[in-house]
C-alpha cells in the first residue's frame, strides 16, 4: 500500500465564505461534490497544497461542529490501508462508502484523530 497523498478536512459553517477566504491565499476550485450526508464538499488547491472543505450539513442527525475535522489520506489500496489501521491500533468507524470514482472508509487513528481513507479508482 501507498499513501499517494494527505491533506486536512476542515468542516464550515459556511463553506463558500471558508473558499473566499482561501481564494485570497491563491486556492482555486480543483473539485466539488456532494457527501451522502447532503452537504457539499469542495477541493481547493494552490499547487501541489490541497485542502478539503465540507459544508455542515442541514438538519442533520450528526452535525459536525465547525472546524479543523481531521485528515484525509488517498491511498493505492484502500483495503490494504484499512487491515494496516486496525492492525496498528486504528478503529475503522464506517465504510466502505464510494462512487464510481472512490471508495473511502472513515476511521480514527491511535490517538483518536478522525481519518478519512480514500483510493481513487479510475473507471
């Protein structure tokens, strides 16, 4: 298993206001989509630096409080990634979940901290 990339999830109240934010710090829009929790997702980037923004969800059941929520780590083998986690102290949550592009399992790490593990699958 290779770890292709890792970048931060942060969590907003106001997603678009959090991108205007990071516009001026010369993030661009590399890619938007909506999460199965019905609140939108967006990529922004500035070079090979890329950040995930999530917009928190109306009336949702598990609302997210606004804020740095953890890491999302893409992977070549996301089961791989998954057996490594738990062999080493993670906790995979929930998952799999994906689309024709990904597949992703949500975990917390050994001390707790939320992961997001995703593999691209090119289709």
């Amino acid at each position: 298993m290779k770890v292709t990339s890792v970048h931060p999830i942060i969590v907003s109240d106001n997603a678009e206001k959090l991108m205007a934010f990071y516009a001026n710090l010369g993030f661009t829009t590399k890619h938007a989509s909506t999460t199965t929790m019905e609140g939108p997702v967006y990529i922004i980037a500035n070079g090979d630096v890329e950040l995930e923004i999530m917009q928190t969800p109306e009336n949702s059941p598990n609302p997210m409080p606004a804020g740095l929520y953890g890491l999302r780590i893409n992977v070549d083998d996301v089961e791989a990634a998954v057996e490594a986690f738990k062999q080493n102290g993670g906790t995979i949550l929930a998952g799999p979940f994906g689309n024709e592009w990904t597949k992703l399992y949500v975990a917390k790490d050994a001390d707790g901290v939320n992961v997001t593990i995703m593999q691209h699958i090119r289709k």
